[in-house]
C-alpha cells in the first residue's frame, strides 16, 4: 500500500500521457496501444493486400517477388524506425520535463533527417534492386517482377519513409489516434489504387504487379503528405514549423544521432540477417518462397498487439524518465508484459486453430497452401517471446537506450537466426517447417537477454 501510495503522489508529471496513477495505468497503457495496434494493422494491410491480390493472379513468380521485394524494402524502412526511435526518445523525455520548445525543436530535426536519409536511400537503393534479387534468387521473372516492384516503390521514397518518423513524433507525446487515421486513409487508397491497376477498370489496363508497385508508391506518397500538414498545422500535440524542419540545428541533429545511430546499426544487423535469412528460403525453391510470404504476412498481424504496447511502454518510460518518475517507468513495463503475454497467447491459439482458413485465403495453389499452414501453426510457438522482447526493448529505448537492443539483435542474428535456421532447414532437411522452427528458437534467445539487459536497470540513469 505504501508504494502505490508513493507512486500516486508522483504522476503528475507525466498526465500528458492520460491517467497514470498505478491503479489505473492499465487502462492508459491500453488507450495508448490499441490505435497504435490498429494503425500497425492498418500499416501491414498496405503490403498485405499487396500479397492477397497478387496471390489471386495465380502467379507464383509474381508472389514470390512482392516477398522478396518487400524484404529489399524493409532494409529501408529499419533506417526510419531507427530514427523514429531516436526522435521518440527525446521527444519524449522534452514533453515529460514540460519543455515544448525543445519538443518543437526535436521534432522539426528529426523530421529533416529523414527527409536527408529518403534521398540517400533512393540514389543509392536503386541502382541495386537488380543486383538484390539477382543475389536472392534465380528465377529470372522474379527477378524481373521484383526489380520492378521495389523500383515503383522508392520512386517516392522522399514524400514516403519520413512518415514513419512523423508518426512517431505523434506517439511520443501521447498521441496514437492522429498516425491511425492517417494510416486508414493510406490504407483505403492503397486498396482502391491496388484493385483497379492490378487488374484494371474500363481504360485502365491490368498492370498486375506493376499495378501493386504503383498504388502504394501513391499511397505512401499520400500519407506522408497527410502527416507533414497535421504538424505543420498543429493537428496533433505539437505544433512544429516548417523552419525548425528546414534550418538545422546541428548540436540536436548530433543528440539524436547518437541515440539513432545504435538504432541503425540495429536495424542494419537486423536487415543483414534477414537478407541471409531469405536466401536460406528461397533456396528452398520457388513454391517455398511464395508459402513462406503467405505465412510471414499473416504473421504480420500476431506482431501488433506486441508492437502496440511496445509503443505505449516507449512513451511512458520516455515521459516518466523526463519527469524523474522511475516507479512508474517500471510498473507500466511490469503491466505491459504481462497484457502483452496474454495477449500473445491467444494469437497464438488462433494460429493453431485458424492458419490455414486464413492461409487458404490467399488463392494460393495446394501445394503453397500447405506449406503456408504448417508454417503458420508453427509460429504459434515464438508468439510469447514475441512479446517479452518488443516490450523491454520498448523500454529500453524509451529510456533512450539503443545500445542494448542492437547488441541483442547482434546475438540473436548471428548465434540464433540464422546459425539454426540454416541448421534445421538445410543441414538437417527440415526445409520450411525448420525455417520456422528455428525463428521460435530465434526470439526465445533473444527475449531472455533483452530481460536481461532491462533488469541489470543501468537505463534508469541514462542522460540523453
């Protein structure tokens, strides 16, 4: 009773964030994630209907290329994610101490690297589309498609990657319902533009996969506009100027680099082992590629409970630590893990039962129906790691460190993705069922040390 007591009489600090007394901090951690759940629903639907529709031209190559293509993809996106961490961070921690200009200030920076970053990654990007499918895989239509794919895609890379650093300005003051409905108009679009180029309407000719390229360049386009006007507007929680994006301000351009960087080399790591990790796959053939893109899409979805309240845990932590609330930096970690467990369980449960009606749903052939299935029903094992990695990784970085999570991907990359991945897969002939095997293996490591990392508590002094 005496702790609660002490914990309640420190919380005003961080009400930015909605009621965090301790005995109703499940019910804020709760309102934080859930739009950030549906938005991340809302973010994955972009390339899910991407893979369901292709799925339905009953073109194996086709399918196999939106997979790979968006793995090529995802490397960028993990330079965003790096720098939204960063920003979030001293986002966060500025709104916790009541300094708004610094938040102002943070925000704008952030926000301009970005937009420094997206032109990098598409003059350098392109020009190797080719050469990364090529290195990927051997089916010289794959590589055609998705070359093609990937190049559609980053021909907007300027309007389109800074919105996840946007977004994520938005989450670190509290608000998760403005990124959700910019991420629903997104998505409709997405889908609208999706149905009528892939398979065509009136004058409009099926593009099939280019079609697929094409509406979620404009999409993407679309929503990262949307962002930048709630900001410059001051639609959400800060009102941030076009010159604080457009002046650097090179001693806070340096403070969030140092929390990003770690951050990248993070996400590089991450990105590498992946890349590693598709090429184990698609030497498995074709068939195997297109079955494991079903299985990883729908997986997608398993992931955003334990995204949504990494989100929520990220704020608070970074808030409260602002606010030199550290009790209540711990007990929302304590509460989201234990909603995130629960939670996970049950995605879990849903695998077993519902994987392959919801595999099925993809118009795949019998054979990629199968496999899809299996490696589905599979992933119901790693779901609980899931969850206790993402949300002590969430606090972590709230906390402003990143160090910690990129030594933990180091670890989990090269002593357990891929070294067992390729173990039960090929070595041992497991083909896809090891695959996935092995990610189980892959995340129950990882989540063991980032526990580990979090209790040694040395994030309770971090200066930022």
């Amino acid at each position: 009773m005496k702790r609660v007591d002490a914990l309640a009489q420190t919380t005003a600090a961080v009400a930015t964030l909605g009621d965090v007394k301790p005995e109703s901090l499940n019910r804020t951690i709760i309102s934080l994630a859930i739009p950030s759940v549906l938005e991340n629903l809302l973010v994955s639907a972009v390339f899910i209907s991407d893979t369901f529709l292709i799925g339905h031209l009953n073109d194996p190559a086709a399918l196999a290329a939106v997979g790979i293509g968006g793995s090529y993809l995802f490397i960028a996106n993990g330079l965003f994610q790096a720098l939204s961490i960063g920003s979030m961070a001293l986002v966060a921690r500025a709104f916790g101490e009541r300094d708004l200009a610094q938040a102002r200030r943070m925000s704008g920076q952030s926000v301009s690297l970005a937009v420094a970053f997206a032109l990098l990654c598409m003059v350098i990007l392109m020009p190797l589309t080719h050469t990364f499918m090529t290195l990927v895989i051997g089916d010289p239509e794959v590589i055609r498609q998705g070359t093609l794919y990937i190049e559609l895609i980053l021909a907007t890379s300027v309007a389109s990657f800074p919105l996840q650093v946007m977004t994520g300005v938005m989450r670190a003051t509290g608000d998760t319902r403005t990124p959700m409905y910019i991420t629903l108009i997104m998505n409709l679009l997405n889908i609208v533009f999706a149905v009528v180029l892939i398979f065509g309407l009136g004058p409009i000719p099926a593009l099939k996969i280019a079609g697929a390229g094409t509406a979620t360049s404009l999409a993407r386009t679309i929503g990262g506009v949307m962002a930048l006007v709630v900001m410059v507007k001051g639609l959400s929680k800060l009102r941030v100027s076009l010159r604080e994006m457009a002046v650097w301000a090179w001693q806070d351009v340096v403070r969030i680099l140092r929390i990003a960087v770690p951050s990248i080399i993070d996400s590089l790591i991450q990105r590498v082992g992946f890349i590693t990790f598709i090429g184990i796959v698609a030497s498995l053939g074709t068939d195997v590629v297109a079955a494991n893109q079903i299985a990883n899409t729908i997986e997608s979805l398993a992931f955003l409970p334990a995204f949504g309240l990494s989100v929520a845990t990220t704020a608070i932590v970074g808030q409260a630590l602002g606010a030199k609330n550290i009790p209540i930096a711990e007990l929302a970690t304590r509460r989201s893990a234990i909603l995130a467990i629960c939670v996970m369980l049950g995605t879990g449960m849903s695998a077993v039962l519902f994987g392959g009606a919801i595999a099925k749903a993809f118009g795949a052939s019998s054979q990629i129906l199968g496999l899809a299935t299996m490696a589905v029903q599979l992933s119901a094992l790693e779901q609980p790691f899931i969850a206790l990695q993402n949300i002590f990784g969430g606090a972590l970085r709230g906390a402003g460190d990143t160090r910690s999570p990129m030594l933990v991907s180091l670890v989990g990359v090269t002593f357990f993705r891929i070294t067992t991945v390729y173990l039960l897969a090929i070595l041992l002939g497991l083909g896809l069922a090891g695959v996935w095997l092995g990610t189980a293996i892959d995340w129950a490591g990882r989540s063991a040390i980032m526990y580990f990392m979090y209790k040694r508590g040395r994030w309770k002094q971090l200066k930022i």
